[in-house]
C-alpha cells in the first residue's frame, strides 16, 4: 500500500475559514491509504484528516439511490474502491441511508468526523441535508468545490477519466435540524441527501467503530450471565 499526501494550500484553508456556511469541523481530505503504487482499483485502507486516521475496519458503507449515468451507477458509491464513479449530470439528488445496514445514524467517535465524501473532479459544490429520524429534512449546508482536498490519485477509465480524486470530512453536528440549527452530537438521523446533481461520488462512509475483541467478549459474558439468571 502507499499512502499519497498533498498539504492544503494556505489559500484553500482561508477560504474555508472565511466562508460563514462552512463549518471549521469541514475539511479536505488529503492523504489516503488506497491502491497498491497508484494502480487501480483504489481498495481504501485509511484516511486521515489532521492527526486523526480511520481504518477500513471502522468505515460503513450506505445504500445511495438516485440516477447516473448508463454505464455507471449511483451504487458505485457504496464500495470501496475509490475509482469506482458514479457519473451524473443534472442528475437530481443523491440520496445514502441504511448506513451500516442500520436504519437510523449516530456518532460514535467523540470531536473526529464522521462523514467521509470522495469526488472525481473536485469541481462541485456539496449541498447536503440531514434525513432526519422521523423522515423529514434538516435545512441544507453548502460546502463549497473549495473544500474537496486531492488525494494525489486519478481516475482511471473512460467516465472522468484522468479527473484528480479528491475528498472532504465532515461531523454530524455540521448538520441542520429544520429550524436551521445544528444539529447535537448525540442526534440520530436516517442518513443524508446530496442535492448536487452534478457531484460524480466514486465513495461515501460514515466512522461506525466497532468494538475490540475483548469488549465483544466481555459483552457476550454478560448476555450468557443475564440468560442463565432468568433460566
């Protein structure tokens, strides 16, 4: 595996910090562990984002809906091959739910994001809206084609090909609630909609962190103690 790293210009962040409909929890994504030598397919391994890295291991992938291109798919966001594109124009939103196969989402790693959006040629604003636990739509946040940080890799194939990979993170609590406030760090949503029908996502996860061995153990120890208690 090599990890490739491209620093955020000083430019990039200025923007970001200047901009009020961006949080400062929004940042690009600029080094990934993906691919073998920059030979496709992209398999990602880990992302880090400032001093903070996640595994595969603790990435969930969604189920996306909404239309591509024929030849494409809107479910080529849902592995992890980061060369994997779904390439859209004026193709309507983009909706992930079911993350992790569960019906409703929650943070589950503290301050670090949560939320993990790669894009094939970076020149797309992200419009996004929480789906909130009883179905209904938080008010959209604009993050800006500013935003997305290169991976140092391209994609390789016929749609988008040649296009810089990059990718942005962002946290639950950079989400708005309907009245248009942020959303808690303990808030349960269903999942999200993207209302940027010219975003061509070749990735989409969300930080689920499973338990270490010895917890799941610990947690199985106690579910046969209950079950005997009752018998």
């Amino acid at each position: 595996m090599s990890t490739f790293t491209r620093p955020a210009s000083m430019a990039m962040l200025l923007v970001l910090l200047a901009a009020g409909m961006v949080s400062a929890d929004i940042v690009p994504i600029t080094s990934v562990q993906a691919g073998v030598d920059k030979h496709t397919p992209y398999i990602l391994e880990s992302i880090t984002v400032g001093n903070y890295t996640i595994a595969k291991d603790s990435l969930a992938l969604g189920t996306s809906t909404g239309r591509a291109f024929i030849g494409s798919s809107i479910r080529y966001a849902d592995d992890f091959d980061l060369n994997t594109v779904a390439t859209r124009n004026a193709s309507g939103a983009w909706t992930v739910t079911k993350i992790g196969g569960l019906d409703t989402y929650s943070d589950t790693n503290g301050d670090a994001p949560d939320f993990f959006v790669f894009e094939a040629g970076m020149k797309d604003a992200l419009n996004v809206q929480a789906i909130l636990a009883d179905g209904t739509l938080g008010k959209m946040i604009t993050i800006p084609s500013t935003a997305w940080g290169y991976t140092g890799l391209h994609r390789r194939g016929l749609y988008n090909g040649g296009q810089h990979i990059g990718g942005l993170a962002f946290a639950i609590t950079d989400l708005l609630d309907a009245e248009g406030q942020a959303l808690a760090s303990d808030a349960v949503i269903k999942g999200l909609l993207f209302n940027s029908p010219h975003v061509d996502p070749t990735h989409f996860s969300a930080a689920m962190l499973v338990p270490e061995p010895a917890t799941l153990a610990i947690l199985g120890l106690g579910a046969l103690v209950a079950l005997r208690r009752r018998s």
